[in-house]
C-alpha cells in the first residue's frame, strides 16, 4: 500500500463534500474497509468500492442531502489515516399516518 498523504485525504473529503461520488472512488482503495461503530442505524462494516459507495449514497438519502463532513484534522501513522471530522446532518422527512379509532357517541 501507498503511504497515506494527508493532502489526499483532504481532497478525497472535499470530492466527497461537493457531492461527486463517481470522483469519489478515485480516493478509495478498491479493498478499502469502512467501518462504522455499533449503536447507530448505519452501523457496519462496509467492504469495496461497491458497498461503501451504497452506504455513503443512503446516508447521503437518510440526511435528505444535508450531511456535512467537516475535516478538522488528519494524521497519518505509517499506512494509518485517522481523519477527525464533525459530521452534521438533518434526517429526511418521512413519510408519516396517524390512524385514530373513532368513538361512538
């Protein structure tokens, strides 16, 4: 593997940021691992291009367009890149029915 550079990372996360996915896969390791920790709805290990593409894309779609990735810094250790961000988005509205039993009288 490549040695990881910092300014990569950074480009890879401003493509990402302007919504090109199909740029996106430049950056990627075609055996790129993404995994997300336990507890939340997209939690998971995503492995490929193929499935982090559907996962950047559903949360793209569960955030309705409004997931923001902020770098706030990077480090790289050898082949290790860790990439401090704040991550902010608004959940997509959902459709929704509220169903009340009539009452006589």
């Amino acid at each position: 593997m490549t040695r990881p550079d910092s300014g990569l990372i950074a480009d890879g996360h401003a493509v990402f940021a302007a919504g090109d996915m199909p740029t996106v896969v430049d950056f990627l390791d075609p055996a790129i691992t993404w995994h997300v920790p336990d507890g939340g709805p997209v939690s998971g290990t995503y492995r490929g291009h193929d499935q982090v593409l559907r996962f950047l894309a559903g949360c793209l779609q569960r955030s309705g367009g409004t997931l923001r990735v902020a770098v706030v810094g990077i480090t790289c250790d050898g082949d290790h890149v860790s990439v401090r961000c704040t991550v902010t988005a608004e959940p997509a509205p959902e459709p929704d029915e509220h169903d009340f039993p009539g009452r006589e009288g």
